[in-house]
C-alpha cells in the first residue's frame, strides 16, 4: 500500500540523514578535511530539502484534491501522479473519488431536471421561496412552474416582494400559513374568477429554510360537484313533491267530481268526502313538514364560538340522551367525562350534532340483542375525534355517501335530514363528518376538529 511505501521511504530517508548529521559531526570535531566536511553538508543539506520537497508535493497534492472536492471540481485528475509520482495507489484513489464524486453530481442533477420537469408539466401550480438575509418579504423564487404562472397570471419572478406588488391578496393568505396549512380563497386574475385550493408547507434544507407554495384551481370540480349536489337534491325533493301532490290532485278531482253541479250534499255523500278531505289534509301537513325540514338544513345559525372541555360535552350528551337510551332498552356508555381538553366551539350547534348520532344509533339498534352505544374522544395527529359507536345494524358499503344526501333514509318514519344537519354543522365548525361501518358488528359515526 501507498502508506506503507512512504513509511519506508521517509525512515530511509531519515536515518541517511542522521548519518550524515553523525558524520559530519565527527569530521568537524576530529579531522580537518574541509573539503570533505563541505561535500558532506552539501550532502546534507540537498538531503533536507529533498525530504521537505518529498512531504510538501504529498501535502500540496492532498490540499489540491480536498479544494476540488469542496469547489465540485472535476477537471482535476492525478493521472500523471499515479504513473510516475511516489504513491501511485494513492494519486489513483484521488482519481477514482473525483470521477465518483462527478457521476454521483451528474446524477443529482439528472433527478434534479426530472422533477422540475415533472413540475413543469403538471396542472398545479408550484411556487418554491428560498428565505435570504434580506428584509422581511425580499425571499428569492427558487422554482415558479408554468401552471403558476398561467393561473396567477404573472411571470416566473425571481423576488417574493414582486409577487408581492402585483397579487397582494395572494401573498397575503400564503403568508397567513407560513408555517404550514391549507386554505381556500377567491382571486380575480384578468376579470376572471379563479378559486384556489392553497397548501403551505415549510422545509428545511441544509441550512436554508424554503417555502413550498401548491395550488390548483377547484372552480370547475366545485361546480360540477355543485351540479351533482343539486341534481341529486332536486330528484329527492321532486320525488317526496310527487309523493304527495299525487294523492292530493287524484282526491282533489274526486272531490270536485262530487261537488260539481250539487247543490247541496246529503249525509251518505258528506261520509263519502271525509276520508278524501283527511287524507288531502295528511298529505299537505306532510308536504307542509317536508318544506320545515328543508328550511332547517338550510336556515343552520351561525356558530358562536366558545372554548368548551370535551369532559363538559359528553358529559351534557349523557344528561340528556341517557334517559331516552334507557327507555329503549339500550345501554349507553359515556366515557372520559372527566377531560379537561378544550375545544373552540359552539356548544349548542355540537350538542344536536352528537343528538342526532346517538338518535340514529338507537333506531339501528332495535331489534338488536345487547345494544350498545359507545361516546368517547381521541387524539390523531392535529384531529380531535368524538366517536358514536354502536353494534346496530350498520350501513352497507354502497350507502356510505347516499346516507348523507338531504331527505335519503332507511327508515319508514325517519325524515333523512340528521345526518346532513350534522354534516353541516361540522363544516360551519371547518372539520368534518366521517363514518366507519361493519354491518351488524360495529358502526363508529365521528365529528372531526381541527385540533392545534
């Protein structure tokens, strides 16, 4: 190995030098051959510099290859070094590390050009901030794709603050989640109104703090969604109209076929109208019901907004929901009544959200044995899930989403507005509404928060 030769050669070197020290010692101190004392120095010395030439290339030639290694530098190459220099095997490593270091560079940098090419191609719109020294607001645009530009309508800048200037509305709800987050805004971008879907995450790398900006325009899918919405809405609301105005015209005509050209009505006749007329007036009390239902998923208060421990909530839940459980035979099970986390709600909305759960699980669990419902609360990540489970019958796969569609119902007497009010008032609370079922084994109905 190349230490190995170097070892040996500088101790060679070393002892013929002390040699020469000794020699010309002992000529200085006992002869007078000046002549052969000043060959022997002469000697001497040219070995010195020889030894200090000898360690001083190797030490060059390291610093040579760290500072090319550091500056990524790959011009540089030892070849002629490991053909005739001193230590072939190591001008050869020096070598062999460059060209690796050079191919590990090329292929960084081929990654590097496929994902920004990936994400130039892409429909959404990514903006990459790199944090500087700078003033608050001066960040430079690392990475700006062509989506970006095309749905901000701006160019590819290099600066945050020229962003800033011409989209402040933009900048400004970016900034609002700097430090991570989602949000939804509208922007007027050349008369024409776009509706961005924005997500905020932050990255360290290396030292150097980044910004990663993701964003697509959800105006066409919301109003398509929209569509659907009211489609299905509109085929519920004209079936339930149909279901009623139906009976109502046929016994109308009835009634105006036994009235016409009479002028008065004798008894057997008036029996005959008085199922006709109660029946008309059933089906308009139920068409009249209906519209109240309606209004009321539509009319939901505005939520105000308190901190309220979720040992409070459940445990208002159990006050209320304890006695009609027990009446129906059902066990209800209400734990950690005792917790002290808060949660920013309104108290009022959340309770007739967990009333209208457990309602349902007590109609799913009639004709159940052993029916059980379950209330607790748990932790997940930034989610606060309160949970209403229960062993009724569950909801079959393929009912999932129809379950919550205004006015949809499995049972005969239900009117198929809890669950949407439910749903909504999690909306108005900006979390969400989420179901997990096995039929006939366990069904977990959950009101997820927002939780920081």
């Amino acid at each position: 190995m190349f230490y190995q030769r170097f070892t040996f050669r500088l101790i060679f070197k070393l002892l013929f030098i002390n040699l020469l020290a000794i020699a010309l010692a002992y000529l200085i101190l006992n002869t007078q051959l000046w002549f052969t004392i000043a060959g022997i120095s002469c000697v001497f010395m040219g070995c010195i510099i020889s030894l200090y030439n000898y360690i001083n290339q190797i030490r060059e030639d390291i610093k040579r290859f760290i500072l090319a290694i550091k500056t990524r530098d790959h011009t540089l190459n030892f070849k002629n070094r490991s053909t005739r220099g001193s230590f072939p095997e190591l001008y050869h490593s020096f070598d062999e590390i460059i060209k690796t270091h050079k191919d590990i560079q090329l292929e960084q940098d081929a990654v590097f050009q496929l994902i920004k090419t990936i994400l130039q191609q892409v429909p959404v719109g990514v903006i990459v901030v790199r944090e500087t020294n700078s003033p608050a607001g001066q960040g430079e645009i690392a990475f700006f794709n062509e989506a970006a530009s095309s749905l901000l309508g701006v160019p590819a800048y290099k600066y945050w603050h020229r962003l800033k200037q011409h989209l402040p509305l933009f900048t400004h709800e970016v900034e609002q989640i700097r430090q991570g987050g989602k949000r939804f805004l509208e922007l007027k971008i050349q008369d024409k109104l776009i509706q961005l879907s924005t997500e905020v995450i932050p990255l360290n790398l290396y030292g150097s703090n980044y910004t990663i900006i993701s964003f697509q325009n959800i105006k066409d899918e919301i109003e398509q969604k929209e569509i659907e919405a009211w489609n299905r809405l509109i085929g519920v609301i004209s079936h339930e109209i149909l279901n009623s105005i139906t009976p109502i015209s046929s016994l109308s005509d009835t009634v105006n076929s036994m009235v016409t050209n009479r002028d008065f009505l004798n008894k057997e006749d008036l029996e005959d109208l008085k199922p006709a007329i109660q029946t008309i007036k059933r089906r308009s009390e139920g068409l009249l019901d209906f519209v109240k239902d309606y209004r009321l998923i539509a009319e939901l208060p505005t939520p105000e907004l308190q901190f309220h421990s979720i040992g409070e909530i459940l445990q208002h839940i159990k006050i209320l929901m304890q006695p009609f459980a027990a009446a129906k035979n059902v066990k209800l099970n209400v734990g950690q009544t005792s917790s002290k986390i808060t949660v920013n709600v309104d108290l009022k909305l959340v309770e007739q959200a967990l009333i209208n759960l457990v309602t349902n699980s007590i109609h799913a669990l009639e004709n159940i044995d052993q029916p059980l419902i379950e209330i607790n609360y748990r932790l997940e990540q930034n989610k606060l899930f309160i949970e209403v489970a229960d062993n009724g019958k569950g909801v079959e796969p393929d009912l999932l989403e129809k379950i919550f569609v205004p006015f949809f119902t499995t049972r005969k007497a239900g009117s198929g507005i809890g669950l949407t009010i439910t749903r909504n008032i999690m909306k108005m609370h900006y979390g969400s509404l989420e179901v997990n079922s096995i039929p006939s084994e366990r069904t977990v109905f959950s009101l997820v928060f927002n939780y920081v």
